[in-house]
C-alpha cells in the first residue's frame, strides 16, 4: 500500500492553517500514488473534534491522540508516533508543514527513520513511480529537484504554497495509544502566544515596511492598512527596522528572518536588498512603494508606485476601506 | 564544559548564484565563500561557557573540500580549540552529513554539541535534530536564549507568533538562531594563536541518503515589473490593478 502520512499540526485543540494544506497536498501525492491519507493529529484532551474535520481535505484515517502531556510540542511521543505508524502502513511518503514545529519534528523524524528529508518542499509529484519534489535553495536563488530513490518520502511543504482542497476522505477517526513517558527533550512552555495577528509565514497578505518609514511610530498607518485588507493580513518587516529595535524579530522577512509567499506582499520603504528579496521574491504579487525609482525593490514588483509612503499609505488604506464598504 | 561545534563553509549571503553548465552544481566563479552566518552563533556560545566555566575544550568540526581548512581556522581564531576537518564530497541531502558527523562525534566526550539552525547553501534546517535522534540524545532548534544551571538547559526556540522553552539535562544538542549572542571576531592574536592550534584531518565515505538530485534550475522568473504611477494618485489604479487584473483583493 502507498499510503501517504500527512502530520497534522494543531495548537490548543485547533488545526493550524497549514494542516489543512499539508492534508491536501498529501491527498494529491496519495492520489498519483494509487493510496490512502493518513493523517496524525497529536495534541491535549478535546482536539479530536479539530482533527476530524481533516475528512473534509482527503483524509481516509485520522489518527488521533489526547493526552494532557501533549497539550504542548512532545517531541520524544510524536517522533514515536510517526515511527510507529509509518511503519505500520509502510508509507509511501510523510507530508510535513515546514512550520517551526514541523520542521523540527521533520528532522527528528528523518534522523529516526534514517530517511532523506527535502525541506520547505514547492512542488511535490510523482514520476515513474517515485516521489518527486523542487524545493528552493541557496536562499531562494536557485531551486533543486530530487527524485526520492527509498521510501517513506520525507517531506516539509511550505506554507501558503500548496492549495486547500475541499475533497472527501474516507475519515475514519482512530486513537493512538500513546503513553507519554518520560522525555528526553521537554517542552515546558510557551510566550507570547496571545498574538493578535496571524504569523508573516500564514499571512494571505503581508504588509512589510522598512526604514523608509523613519520611525517606529509610524507604523501606526501600517497598523490601519492591515487593519483595512482584513483578518488574513499581516505586518512584515525589512532587518533594518529590526535591528533598529523598531519592530519584533518576529516579523523580519528574508534570509535570516522569515521565508514568506503570500499571495499579496507589500513593501513599503524597502529598498530590496539581495537578502531581503530571498525572504520574498515568490509571493504571487509583489507591491512596491518606494521613493526612489532606482530602488531595487522595483525589480521584483509586479506593480509599483514611486511615491511618499506617507501620502500612498493612507490613501491605500482609504481606498481599500471604501472597497470593502461596498461589499468588495 | 567540553563543546562541539559543527561548522560549514557556504557562499556569502550576498553571492549571487548561477547553475553551472552541468545543471547539477553552482558556478563557484566569483563567489565568495564565509563561515555559515549561524554556525558562528554557535561557536559564541561555546566559547562563552568555556569562559564562564572556566575549563573545557571547544572542538570544531567540519564535513567538505580542502578549502574548508580556511573556515576552521577561522573558528580556531575565534577562539576554539581544536579542529577536525572530514574529507568528503558535501551534497545537497542533509541525512549522509548527519550521519557521518554522529559517527565521528559518538566516541567523544561532550556537555553541549552546537550547530547553526540553518547552513545558508542547502537550507535543510535538518543536521541538528538529525544528529540528535542518531546519537539518542536531547535536542533544541532554533535557539535564541541558552541557560544552563548544573547540567540543565532551558531554551527558548523561536515559533510563529513567540517562543517556546524547551528543558533538557546535558548532553544535549543546541541548533543556533541570530540573537542567542553577539559572534566575537577573531583577534589578531587569535589569528596567531590559530596557525598552532591542533588541526586533524581525515577522508570520509558520506552514505548514499536516497534523495537523487534531478537538476539544479535558477529561481522561476517574475513578471514584468510595471510602475503603476507616481504618488498618491496612482492608488485608485493600483487598487483596480489588484481586483481586476490579478484579482487578490
Ligand atoms: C548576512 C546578512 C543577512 C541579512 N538578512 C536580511 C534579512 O533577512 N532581511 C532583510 O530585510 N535584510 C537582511 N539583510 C540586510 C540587507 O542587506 C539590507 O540592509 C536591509 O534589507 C535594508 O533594509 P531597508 O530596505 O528597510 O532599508 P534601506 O536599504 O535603508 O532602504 C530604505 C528604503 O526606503 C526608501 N524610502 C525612504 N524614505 C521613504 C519614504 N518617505 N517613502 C517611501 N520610501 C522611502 C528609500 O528610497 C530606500 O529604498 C541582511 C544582511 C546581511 C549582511
Ligand atoms: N558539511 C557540514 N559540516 C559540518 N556541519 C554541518 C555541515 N552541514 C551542516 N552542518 C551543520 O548543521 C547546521 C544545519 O545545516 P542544514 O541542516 O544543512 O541547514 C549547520 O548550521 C551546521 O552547524
């Protein structure tokens, strides 16, 4: 059987956004693979009814886990999880959400299972009956594909990549008997967990500003521009402004910040910098506003408007407003 | 505290890239090659709880070329003890490095073995847990703060959104992020200082992972930039361009 493991990532009993796109992805490998979806959901008591909606994206068995020890990230359980279920159904492949945790758990995983791991996967198929992905290396500058020789394929898929699809799986849900013992590596905690703002990695709509924007309370007019473009926007941000203390770490796009591919990106006051246009130069539209008509970041934008951003933001921000107002 | 840190000489985050004509490897013509921006994080640390302990040895390891010689003696310069340079034919598949390191690393004694998060040319992100799960041992990635009191670790590894704290009893494995410290850069003296410092070097057979590269490709190209117009003015056409032409609001 080539069954394809999708691992479904959940935090405090919801599915994360990625996990419905991983669940979908790993319906389309398992659909060229002639196999079932498999997907685990591992998380605290009451997140089976988050995991059971995972049907609705092709899922055929849902495997799932309540257990208070896995209320947090459990490392130790979730690479005994995947083994042991792996092993199981002798899989084809195992689809992973390239999220902090997914990453993570990827590697443990690849280490474990002595497999190969293509990270932060774009495309994903099948040829003459292997596995095959692109994933982007050399920060984006280039794109690799591989041809998986041994199963099960492992797989980290990059987020806002891969379509949802609406699809029904067979949805049998099953537990895991998992009995948490003691860990090697113990995950005690998290902070800053109460964000009001999707993550510049879920975001449909990044809004990213730079040191053109001069201060730090200036973003107050970035803050009403995602405010207008809605609930699936959120703010980005050039290391600069970073470095400068302006705007959290968080938020950084770029090589040594976050790789992001929304489908609407704004820069704004970004020059484009080299290692900033590797953090975001496959969003599917690039918006620049920039001062500078020679600025770099022109390059990269599908459209782009040489202006003040002091006069183009508010003036955005009313525009977009008067749209959604007349139900747009 | 005894330390070991894998280290990895990559392009320069400001190279530019072209395949080579074979469509499997980059053209290395005109570009400068550093030590991982991240692996230097981790060398930091290590030297810092070499200091802090006041003993211990901060040894440095490596898998590639002979020009990676130059990238230990970098890290020597920094500060680290001693190197080791593995001989071997890198590829773009993390699994056969992280094997050949746990082998290496298995028989030596250590507190804390160290990597970067990331190695900026393949950007697997995989190495550290890799190694971690091969050698039975705990493991934190993507670390921006270490403490460690009596042979116990609390880290803080960065996720979506915040921070996650992560305990385990040494040895263990740490993966560093920007921030966990600032990277001295070596002295002068330091440079001295490294030209006598123990270097060891040996050939390796890396193991074949499986994952078979198919072809090398640049990045997909974008469209036409357009500017749409200039100042405040062009926002209405910009918002039309947007809903109707590519239709994302
Ligand atoms: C190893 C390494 C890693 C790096 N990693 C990253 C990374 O991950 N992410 C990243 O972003 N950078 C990274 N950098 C830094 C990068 O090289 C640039 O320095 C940085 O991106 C510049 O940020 P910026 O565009 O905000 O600032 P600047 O380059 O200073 O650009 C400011 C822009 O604002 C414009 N401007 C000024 N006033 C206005 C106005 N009123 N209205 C409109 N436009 C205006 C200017 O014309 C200019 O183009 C890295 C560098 C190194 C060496
Ligand atoms: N060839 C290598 N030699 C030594 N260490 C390496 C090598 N490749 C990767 N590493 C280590 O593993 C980390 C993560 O690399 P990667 O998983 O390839 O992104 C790097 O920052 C290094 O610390």
């Amino acid at each position: 059987m080539a069954d394809v493991i999708a691992y479904a990532e959940t935090r405090d009993g919801t599915l994360r956004p990625v996990a419905r796109e991983t669940v979908s992805a790993a319906r389309a490998l398992a659909d060229e693979l002639g196999g079932r979806v498999v997907a685990v959901a591992l998380d605290g008591p009451g997140s089976a009814d988050a995991a059971r909606e995972l049907a609705r994206f092709g899922a055929d068995r849902i495997l799932t886990a309540e257990h208070p020890a896995l209320t947090n990230y459990h490392p130790d359980a979730a690479v005994q999880a995947i083994e042991s279920t792996a092993e199981a159904s002798t899989a084809a492949a195992i689809v992973f959400p390239a999220s902090a945790r997914g990453k993570d758990l990827s590697a443990r995983v690849a280490g474990r299972l002595n497999r190969s791991l293509a990270t932060e996967v774009t495309e994903l198929g099948v040829e003459d009956g292997s596995v095959v992905v692109t994933r982007p290396v050399y920060a984006g500058k280039a794109y690799a594909k591989f041809r998986f020789r041994a199963t099960p394929a492992l797989i980290s898929i990059r987020p806002n990549v891969f379509p949802v699809v609406e699809q029904q799986g067979d949805g049998v849900v099953e537990t895991l008997d998992i009995q948490p013992g003691e860990a090697r590596t113990k995950v005690t905690g998290t902070e800053g967990g109460a964000r009001e703002r999707l993550d510049v990695r879920e975001a449909d709509i990044v809004v990213a500003g730079g040191r053109g924007l001069q201060a730090p309370e200036n973003w107050e007019m970035m803050d009403d521009l995602v405010d207008a473009l809605g609930p699936q926007a959120t703010l980005g941000a050039s290391r600069a402004v970073v470095d400068a203390g302006w705007r959290p770490h968080g938020e950084q796009v770029g090589q040594t910040g976050k790789v992001v591919s929304p489908s609407l990106y704004f820069a704004i006051g970004i020059s484009g910098a080299i290692q900033h246009l590797a953090g975001m130069q496959t969003a599917n539209v690039i918006v620049a506003v920039n001062k500078d008509p020679e600025a770099p970041i022109f390059g990269v934008a599908n459209y782009g408007i040489v202006g003040d951003a002091f006069e183009v933001v508010p003036r955005l921000t009313e525009e977009i407003r008067t749209l959604r107002d007349s139900g747009g | 505290m005894n330390s070991i840190v894998c280290i990895k000489r990559v392009p320069d985050s400001e190279a530019r890239i072209r395949v080579a004509a074979d469509g499997e490897s980059i053209d290395p013509s005109g570009v400068k090659f550093d030590m991982n921006e991240y692996d230097k994080y981790a060398i930091e640390e290590a030297l810092q709880r070499r200091e802090a302990a006041g003993e211990g040895q901060v040894t440095v390891v490596t898998i590639g070329g002979d020009d990676a010689r130059e990238t230990l003696r970098q890290a020597l310069a920094m500060g680290a003890d001693e190197a080791v340079l593995l001989r071997a034919d890198v590829s773009l598949d993390g699994l056969p490095i992280a094997r050949a390191l746990a082998d290496e690393i298995r028989d030596r004694p250590f507190d804390l073995l160290l990597f970067g998060k990331q190695a900026i040319d393949d950007d697997g992100m995989q190495v550290p847990a890799m190694v971690s799960e091969l050698l039975g041992l705990p493991c934190a990635t993507v670390v921006v703060s270490l403490e460690i009191d009596e042979g116990h670790v609390t880290a803080r590894r960065e996720i979506e959104g915040g921070h996650e704290v992560v305990e385990f009893d040494l040895p263990g494995v740490v993966a560093a992020q920007k921030g966990l410290n600032e990277p001295r850069y070596p002295s002068l003296k330091g440079i001295m200082a490294a030209k006598k410092k123990p270097l060891e070097e040996k050939d390796v057979e890396l193991v074949d992972g499986g994952l078979e590269l198919v072809e090398l490709s640049g990045p997909p190209s974008r469209p036409e930039p357009e500017i749409v117009g200039e100042g405040a003015e062009a926002v209405p056409e910009l918002v039309r361009r947007l809903r109707q032409e590519v239709k994302v609001l």
